[in-house]
C-alpha cells in the first residue's frame, strides 16, 4: 500500500529528479561523516528553492512560502557505516542565538547554530529526502512509525512501545526518488548489511517566519 503523507507521516514522489544534477555539485564533499550540514554550496540554491522540481514539491504541503531552511547530505558506504536510533528531529537551523521563549538547548554543528525550537513549529514542516542512489532492503533504508508525527513530542523512554503500536515501514528508493516525511515522525537507520553507495540529500522546509528577530539559517 503506497504511504500518504497525511494518514502516515510520509510519501514518495518517484523519479522526481536527475540524480546526477547534484552529484555534480555535492560529490566533493567529505565522505567520513555520518551526516554534513550544508551551507552555502555553489549551485544548490537554485536547486531547492522556487520553480525548481524540489521546491515544486514541497510547495504542494506548505504553499508558495516553502523555504528551504536546512540541508543535510547523507553518503553512507561500506568503508562509512553508521547506525540511528528511533529519534525525533527536534532541532532547527538558525543564524544566530537569541534568546527567545520556547526556544532552548543551543548548540553549534558543522559552525551553524542550532536550537530547539516549540514543538508546534516543528509540526508544520516537511523534510525531503532526496535519493540520489538506489536504496534497497539491505543498504540501510530509512525506517518510519507510521502516523508517529500526529503524537506530538514522544517521550525517549516511549520510543519502543511507539514503534510497536504504530508498525514499521523501510522506505526503499530508486535513484531520483524523493520522500517526504513530516519533519517529527518517529524514524531510524540501521547498519546497511550488505553497504553500498548511499548518497542522500535531506532539505527541510518551513513556511513560517521566527518569532522576535530569529532567522533561518537557510542553505
């Protein structure tokens, strides 16, 4: 049964893109980390924001404010194997701290600022991942609990009877597929078992603007 992202938390749009139109521009990145975060990377821009495919599809969740405010590049490999444990994302990217109420646990990763953001917020985003290799079975498909993003924020300790109550599904991919989730569902990614290239480009887009002079940090 196909996902829709309403019922389920998450769906997939099937060769959505050219693949090789962002190898071109991220394949000189850094490919011992488990998760890059993107800014400022010549030629993406354009890519994800208005009247690109990309944005194309985001636009049919947010309306025409979609706006990419994050992005993170994925290349898991056979010599870069990593595992994720059920988690929310509960983090958003911003430009600099302020300190604003609700927002809180700052930190900095890859020099860009970080903050939690109310939960609300992240209940009106979406995240895109783009596959830009294919994505079977046994090269570490994303793994969801479907319908987790209408449960708010789930305690840590709730994880596993969450994932038990909801059902597992691996979202496996074509070269040029896109998914989208909703930014808080419930999800996770083992160890490939049989690793091979695995390239993902994940955007998160918001249509909303800061409280109190925060910002985006954008792409």
């Amino acid at each position: 049964m196909s996902l829709q992202i309403v019922r389920d938390g998450a769906q997939k749009f099937c060769r959505a893109v050219d693949p090789s139109e962002f190898l071109n521009i991220l394949d000189h990145l850094p490919t011992d980390r488990a998760g890059l975060r993107l800014k400022n990377i010549v030629g993406l821009s354009e890519r994800l924001t208005k009247s690109s495919q990309i944005w194309n599809i985001a636009q049919k969740f947010l309306g025409r404010g979609a706006l990419p405010v994050r992005a993170i590049y994925f290349d898991k490999s056979e010599n870069n194997n990593w595992s994720l444990d059920w988690h929310q994302d509960r983090t958003i990217a911003v430009t600099e701290r302020r300190d604003v109420d609700g927002f809180q646990n700052w930190t900095i990763k890859n020099n860009i600022q970080h903050v939690e953001p109310p939960f609300e917020l992240l209940a009106d985003m979406i995240t895109l991942r783009i596959h830009l290799d294919k994505v079977d079975s046994a090269n570490a498909p994303l793994r969801i609990a479907l319908g987790s993003h209408k449960m708010g924020r789930i305690p840590e300790a709730s994880y596993p009877s969450v994932v038990e109550r909801c059902g597992e599904r691996v979202c496996l991919a074509d070269a040029g597929d896109v998914w989208v989730y909703h930014t808080p569902i419930l999800h996770a990614s083992s160890l490939a078992s049989k690793p091979g290239r695995r390239r993902v480009l994940q955007v998160d887009y918001a249509a909303r603007v800061l409280p109190n002079g925060l910002c985006w940090a954008g792409i």
